[in-house]
C-alpha cells in the first residue's frame, strides 16, 4: 500500500471531526520519548495513534546497539494487548539514517503496509469475505484504493467480523469553487469513502456507510442530502459499490448543472428586466431581488433558486414596500403556483414568467372595514412591470395590515386611488 496515494487510514481519520482539522499525513501522538536501557543498548518508545479500521494503538520501541547508538537493531510493535508482531527488518530500517528526521516516519509507512498485508491475510479464513475481497481487488477502480479490517474472533463460533473501506472514484474537481472555498472547514483532500461492515462472515448483517470530507458534504447540501441504498440481501460488494458510486457522481453532476443553469437563468432575467433588477448572487446565482411596479403600487420579487436547480422550482416572494405586519415585517407572500417546466433554458423561464395569466383579487373598498369587497378581475404577469399586485396583495385587510410611516404622502395617494378610497380618509397619524 502506497501510504502517499492510497492510504485510506488517513482519509478515515480526516473524516473525523476533531481529527480532521489538524491533516496531519501521520497524526502521532509522541508520549515522552521514552528512553529505557536493555542489557543491549538503549530502547526508545514511542506511541503512535492510528485510525486503521478501528481504534489502533501502536508501541514502536527502537532498540539500538550500546556501541553503534546511532544503529536500529530492532523494532517490535505492538497492536493490542493480546497481540504482538515482531518485524525484525523492515526496508526503511535496514537503511536507516539517523540524520532524516523522516526516517521513523518512512517506517512506520512500512509497517502499516505490513499490517494491511496481514489484515488481508486473515480473510483467508473465511471463503465469502475472500471472495468480496479478491472481486473487488480484481477491479482497476476500487483494487488500488481498498483496505481491509478484520476484526477478533468470536470464541464460541470462530467467526469473525470485517470492514472494508474504498475511496470512490469521483471527480469533484468541477464542483463550483464558491462551494469549496473554506479550507478551514477541511484543509485536506476532498474525497468520499466507502465503508461496508460485515458482522459475520457469512454477510447475514452488512452495514453500509458513506463518509464525505466536510467541504464535499457542504457543496452536496450537507448530510442530509445524500442516502445510500441499503446493502442488498445476498448481495455483493462488487454490485453495491458501483451502484454507489454511480448514485454520487450523479449528485455532484446534479449541483455542477445547477450552477451553470442558475447563472443562464439569473442572466436571461437581467436582459428581460435589467432596470429592475435591485440586487443579485453573483457568485453562487442563488438569488435574484427585481424592484416592479404595477398601477403605480411598487413591489419586490425575490427570487430564490435551489442547489438542485432546475430540478427544484424556483422561489417567487413578492413583497410590498408600503405594508407591514402586525409583528413589524413588511407584508409578502410566497408564490409557488405557477408555469414551470425544468426543461426550459433560461430565457424561456423568463418569458414565461411574463406571460398573462387570469388571476382573481379581492380588494377591500377601505382599510376601516367599509362596504363589501368588490371581486375585480384583472390579467397579471407574475413579474410584469404593468401587471402584477394581484399575487402579492391578495386580500387587504385591516387586521393583518397596517400602512407603514411615509415621508411623502404621494405614495399613499397613489395607493389609496389604487384602492379606490379617499387618501385623506387614511392618513397616518
């Protein structure tokens, strides 16, 4: 196992919340350095914390010649309390070179290539786990990139349970960079992680688990986003892997599209309404604000378009800038009915948008309660300049709103002669 490219340890870990900010290539923990003579030479302790499948506590003591201090003779780890592996000669220690401040770092890669060729091994001794491993092994995209684990014996049935763990081979290079900005979020390798357990060896219980570095798992939509499909009864990895695979490669296709739709859209609605556009996202194309006016009433579309976009239909708020609530928030409602199809580009989107639409309004004839209200049906565009109060209105009533202060009272003339009552009868105080 290649430790640069491949080691799979190391992206468990930087999955890890607290392990994940430190990217450390080999997170140790030094405990002291401990120097303990032997009848020998001298004998150098250091522990070493590794995310190997489960939680692995390494003891490296380097024992040397009382002669030559410089010279490793010999290293011995231990894995668990029950368990020691005595590697006598590893290459990185045969040529060792007390001058690298490297060297230990070379050995340790070593031996944890040593002991993945161990955990491979012990699969041996099940005919099912060895055939999940070597099929996938025999594949070029998840052979290279595979560790395994297997865990201890049970002492009544001889099984044993296994955990393998495959970096999918996804592209996230074309992900848009506003997503992927916050290195401080996740300052290492953004990459997505398999993990399939078996309880037993007989695959009676498999439990599967995706793992995302942090910055990934934002640009997706956070953890929620993205469910994998349960491991299938007599199933094999060989099968579930790529279907897994397959299902994220989509999602990320899903976002990278959104992009490039949402600023084809936030575009065509600039060339149809650029005097009225007040603000918009020019990073992300997430939102779109479009200042309108109709009979003289001004109002504001907010336009919000979602990371699936345009799979997900857009947003329309439509707010009045003269109206507030009686919790002091200025008047809105959100419009959700209206034509949309996903397979429009985007300056079909925008015609359609202006298209004239029959909608039904009732209006009171005064604020205080007056007369009955009088049905007036008019033709609105959803975002006309000349045509659009009758979504953002609705009903008017004394109850639920209240005219904001105004400086100048032509506004409210204008507004009191669109509802058609005297302007003086509703003066602010």
């Amino acid at each position: 196992m290649d430790h640069g490219d491949a080691s799979l340890a190391d992206g468990v870990s930087c999955l890890e919340p607290e392990s994940a900010r430190r990217g450390q290539e080999l997170r140790s923990s030094m405990e002291g350095g401990l120097n303990c003579r032997t009848g020998a030479g001298l004998a150098t302790r250091t522990r070493i914390g590794l995310s190997y499948g489960d939680a692995s506590s390494w003891a490296v003591c380097c024992s040397t010649f009382a002669d030559h201090p410089r010279v490793v003779r010999s290293l011995l780890l231990t894995t668990s309390p029950l368990t020691r592996l005595c590697l006598l000669c590893p290459q990185h220690l045969v040529e060792w070179d007390p001058d690298n401040a490297e060297s230990l770092l070379q050995v340790v890669k070593e031996l944890i290539q040593q002991y993945h060729l161990y955990q491979c091994e012990r699969l041996s001794e099940s005919s099912r786990l060895l055939f999940e491993y070597q099929s996938l092994l025999d594949d070029p995209l998840y052979g290279k990139s595979m560790e395994v684990f297997a865990g201890k014996k049970n002492s009544w049935t001889g099984e044993f349970s296994a955990r393998f763990l495959l970096k999918l081979p996804v592209d996230f290079s074309n992900i848009p960079t506003y997503l992927l900005k916050d290195t401080s979020v996740d300052p290492g390798e953004d990459v997505a992680l398999l993990s399939v357990s078996f309880e037993d060896a007989e695959a009676t219980q498999v439990f599967p688990k995706l793992y995302l570095s942090p910055r990934i798992e934002n640009a997706l939509g956070g953890p929620s986003a993205l469910h994998i499909p349960a491991f299938p009864g007599g199933g094999c990895l060989i099968d579930y892997v790529p279907q897994v695979c397959q299902l994220l490669t989509n999602k990320v296709q899903y976002v990278i599209q959104g992009y490039h739709k949402r600023r084809e859209y936030i575009a065509a609605f600039l060339s149809h309404f650029g005097m009225g556009v007040v603000e918009y996202d020019a990073e992300g194309f997430t939102k779109l604000t479009l200042l309108l006016v109709w009979k003289d009433f001004c109002f504001l579309v907010h336009i919000d378009l979602p990371l699936y976009f345009p799979r997900d239909q857009p947003m329309l708020t439509f707010q009045s800038v003269y109206h507030f609530t009686n919790s002091g928030q200025p008047y809105s409602q959100v419009q959700k009915s209206y034509p949309y199809s996903p397979r429009w580009d985007g300056n079909e989107m925008a015609k359609r948008a202006k298209k004239v639409t029959a909608i039904s309004w009732s209006p009171p004839q005064s604020l205080d309660g007056g007369p009955a209200h009088r049905m007036v049906t008019t033709h609105t565009s959803l975002m006309s300049i000349s045509d659009d109060l009758a979504v953002l209105c609705g009903r008017l009533g004394h109850s639920d709103l209240e005219f904001c202060q105004m400086t100048e009272w032509t506004s409210g003339a204008l507004l009191a002669d669109h509802l058609g009552s005297d302007p003086d009868r509703h003066r602010p105080p």
